[in-house]
C-alpha cells in the first residue's frame, strides 16, 4: 500500500473516531466534525444505539434523529443566539419506567425547531414532561409528521406536562406552527406548559393539529393549555389550526386553555382565527373553565377576535362548573371582548357562560363588531342570557354583535343543527347599563310581604326551588338578604317597567348586597340580572313550571 493512501485511510479513521465516541455504559456521544462548515449538513443520530447526547449545536446543520429505544433518550443543549434544527423522523422513545429521565430534554438558552416527519412517540419517567424544555429560548413546533408526547406520572401524583416543563417546571416560550401533535400531562402536569406546580406562559398555535389533555390527579390537575396543577395560564395565543384543549380530570380541576386546578389564573389568552374547542377538566368535586381559570382561579384579559371557538365548563359531579369562558369554580371572570368569529358558549355545571363561574363575579365583558356568539347553560345553570353570559354582573354587557341564547342544556349539535330553537336573540346596540347606587323611592310597608312569605315557604319546603313572583318592579334588602342567605332559592321576577314586560332571573347565590341601599329598582337590577323581553316568556313557561314551588 502507498504511504499516500495510508495517510488518507488514517484521516478517515481518526474522523470517524471524533464524530462517534462509545462510552463504556453504552451511551453514544456524538460530538461536532469540524469548528468550521462552509455548508450545511444533516447529521444522523439513532437513539436504538444509545443515549443520543448533542452538544454545542449550530444554526447551519439540520440534526435528524430516529430510531427506537424503552432505555435511551435524547438531550439537546443550545448556546444563545443559536436556533438549531432537529428532524424527529421516526422517532420512538419510551422511558417512562426509568424515574426522572426524560425521552427528550432541551436545554440552554438557545432556540430549537423542532421539524416532524413520520410517526413520533415520546414517553418520559416519572416527574418529567414529555418533551422537557428546560432551555430559556424558544421552542418551535413544525413540519408534516406527527408527535405524541406524554409527560410522567409522578411520584405521590405529581407528574410533567405533555411538552413544557417537568415537576415544579415552569413550560414557555413554545410555539406550535405545523405537524399533528398531541400532548398528555403526566398527574397534575399541562398537556402544554407547566408541569405540576409550574406555570405555563408565551405558549403560541398559529397552524397543525393540536390536542392538548391535562394530566389527571387525586389533587390539583393541569390545564390542557397552560398552568400545570395550581400554576397559572398566560400570554397564551391561538391564529389558527385545529386545537382541542382539555383540563385533566380530578379533585381540582384545570381549564381547557389557561389556569391549572387548585387556584391558577388564566390570563392575557387571545384566539384571533383556527378552529378551537376548550373544555374545562371534570371534577368529581369543582372544575376549571373552559378557556381562563381554573378551579378557584380568575379569568381575564381574555380576547376573541375570529376563528371557530367552542368552549365548555368543566362538568363537576356536584354542579359547580367553572364558566365556559372565564372564571373557575368560585372565581372570577374579568375583562372579556368578543369582536369576531364564531363562538359557542355550551355551558357547563352550574357556571355562567361568560363571566364567573360557580359563585364567581364578572365585569368588562363585550361582545362587538362582527362577533356571533350561540350561548347554552349547562343543566343546572341559571336559565338565560343572565345565568349564560355572566352571573353574577357586576358591571355589565356592552354588545353591538349578535347574541343567540338557547334553553339549558342544548348542545353543539342541538345548536349547529338546528334541533332547538334559540329562545331569544340581540342584534345591533346594547349599551353598557350604568350601575345606580341611590335607593328607590321607598314603597308601603307591607309590599314585600307575599315576596317574603312565598321564599319562606320555598326555604321550610328544602331544596332547589323558583319562587315565581308578578308586578314587584322593586325589591327590598330584606328580600334579597334572605335569598343571599338561602342560595338554593332562586327568584324570578316578572313586571312592567317603561310600558315593557321584564323577566328578571335573580338566583340566592348571586346576590350582592350594599347594606346602604334599601330599595333595589329596575335601575339597579337591569345592570345586576339581565332581563328577558315578552316574547321569551312562553319559551321558559314549561322550565319554569317544573322546578317552581
């Protein structure tokens, strides 16, 4: 052989022994090939040989990994002001027996575009996500392929999301711009976000398949998008693609798009276009919004511009949803506009539609330009536009949209179909009702007394019960005292006022009193209940006769 093909063999072999490295625990190292390329390059990578370790990666070189492994993962680690590309082409990866090993982990404070081709499935061990970002830049989402990343399960019930952080794991900076993806979070963890205990922020969809599913718990679960368990939900922004959120089902429940269970907000969540339905988590006790808090947590700042948005409540085994947009369970819904697309309120258990969930308040909620908004209550909602859009208002509804409200309990396919008539419509101008604080003139003495007696009578005959009363256009404190005391009481309230009839649906648990105030007049209730016109009264009638005592 001659000393020049000698010197060319050994170069090839001594290149070869820099770009692979075998470690004596089976791992493969895959180290660069050169400080200097003047081109870019795909570098190969199986996981099916080893732990699939990158370190020091550049902007220029597309990284392809593949290959099938229950033992070995891969790790990613970027430097600032890098944007790698990585292709998951057949990429199968389940450890999820392995506790505290992630399938995937990125790390650093650099960017990653992550590119789908073929079919990927990313399984992690316990307390981990999925897909693990622990890297400060961005994580970029695209391509044709798919993905399917489930978070760990926890040990004691604390798990990682779907893609997003792990246990305790803050998940942002993720963007989702192509591919058909679904995340599942581990026991309490985001199915895009947090993990549980971490928040979930700066999450962006503009284009794919996306179905996102909070992990379940015996405690605090996460939302489907954004807050794991107890974490909250923000900067949260849909343009497009197919999107189906889900909180995850336990004792607090999460939103399907913002707050996790357990008291995280859901805030600062636009959806401008794409098709989206949002369910809250169910709850064998309180759940989540659809789309902002979930259980015990605020929703707000709230924006729905277009798009196809279907939003639901979380169904609770004991009737006390979050809303469909806003508040979780005993929280509140705040600063909510509406100004285009299609959007269907169906209601959940027990919350309002828009606005507060069960027992929560709301206010700032506008509904404008060219909006078409469909809202149902859930079953065991108050009955129409007041217990829908939002109970209890405290500042009131501003529309120049298009609001059709339909009898509780219609559903998607009632509405789209065309099944159940709607029971009433506003089009053109509502303006905002000014809140009037000043009594009302003081009526007789004895004006509330069959008022008073008829809820008195509900109360000692136990239970639910509607107290149907005629001709009261005012109510005294006292009324309202004792319904605010027995919130199992609802009143409804038909009279005459300004030459038209009104119907005005005022439940126990809604009521808020100001004890300064001794007489509560149309002025004051318009604001508080909205009130329903003549034509609707027939549509109720047989409701109404059902549940009143």
């Amino acid at each position: 052989m001659k000393k020049s093909t000698k010197r060319m063999l050994g170069k090839r072999i001594a290149s070869v022994i820099l770009s692979v490295v075998l470690t004596v625990t089976g791992a493969v190292m895959f180290l660069p090939q050169g400080t200097i390329r003047s081109e870019a390059s795909t570098l190969n990578y199986d996981v099916s040989a080893g732990n699939v370790v990158i370190d020091n990666m550049n902007s220029t070189d597309t990284y392809v990994i593949t290959g099938t492994s229950s033992l070995y993962n891969v790790t990613l680690t970027v430097s600032a002001g890098i944007t790698a590309h990585v292709k998951f082409d057949g990429l199968n990866v389940d450890v999820s027996i392995i506790a505290q090993k992630p399938a995937v982990l990125i790390s650093g404070a650099g960017n990653v575009e992550i590119i789908l081709a073929g079919t990927n499935t990313l399984a992690s061990g316990e307390e981990c996500a999925g897909l693990q970002k622990n890297s400060t830049g961005t994580l970029t989402i695209s391509g044709t392929g798919s993905l399917n990343a489930t978070g760990g399960v926890g040990n004691g019930g604390e798990g990682g999301a779907g893609i997003g952080g792990g246990r305790n794991g803050n998940g942002f900076n993720i963007t989702i711009s192509g591919g058909i993806v679904t995340a599942t979070g581990g026991n309490g963890g985001a199915g895009i976000g947090g993990g549980n205990g971490g928040n979930g922020s700066n999450i962006t969809i503009s284009d794919g398949n996306v179905t996102a599913i909070g992990g379940q718990s015996t405690n605090s679960t996460g939302a489907g998008i954004g807050g794991g368990g107890n974490g909250d939900g923000s900067n949260i922004t849909i343009s497009g693609g197919n999107v189906t959120a889900t909180g995850g089902y336990g004792h607090f429940s999460g939103a399907g798009i913002g707050g996790g269970g357990g008291g995280g907000y859901g805030s600062d969540i636009t959806i401008s276009g794409g098709t989206v339905t949002a369910t809250g988590g169910h709850s064998f006790q309180g759940s989540g919004a659809g789309i902002g808090g979930g259980r015990y947590g605020n929703g707000s700042n709230i924006i729905i511009s277009g798009g196809t948005v279907t939003a639901i409540g979380g169904l609770p085994d004991s009737n006390r949803s979050g809303a469909d947009i806003g508040g979780g369970e005993y929280a509140n819904g705040e600063n909510i506009s509406i100004s285009g697309g299609t959007v269907y309120s169906i209601g959940g258990d027990g919350g309002s539609g828009i606005g507060g969930g069960y027992s929560g308040a709301a206010s700032g909620i506008t509904v404008s330009g060219s909006a078409r908004l469909f809202v149902a209550d859930g079953p065991n909602s108050s009955s129409g536009i007041s217990g829908a859009i939002f109970s209890p208002v405290t500042t009131g509804l501003y529309s120049t949209g298009s609001i059709t409200y339909f009898p509780a309990g219609t559903t998607l396919s009632d509405i789209i179909g065309g099944t159940v008539q709607p029971i009433g419509t506003i089009t053109g101008s509502l303006p905002a009702p000014t809140v009037v604080h000043e009594s009302e003139p003081e009526p007789p003495v004895n004006y509330m007394q069959e008022v008073e007696d008829k809820i008195t009578e509900a109360i000692n005959l136990g239970g639910a019960r509607v107290v149907r009363i005629e001709g009261y256009p005012a109510l005294s404190y006292h009324v309202l005292e004792m319904l605010k005391e027995h919130p199992q009481i609802t009143l409804v309230s038909e009279f005459t006022y300004d030459g038209l009839d009104y119907r005005i649906t005022i439940p126990g648990s809604a009521v808020e009193l100001d004890p300064s105030i001794k007489w509560y007049g149309p002025k004051y209730l318009f604001p508080m209940f909205y009130m329903y016109g003549t034509d609707t009264l027939p549509a109720v009638q047989a409701y109404l006769d059902k549940y009143e005592s």
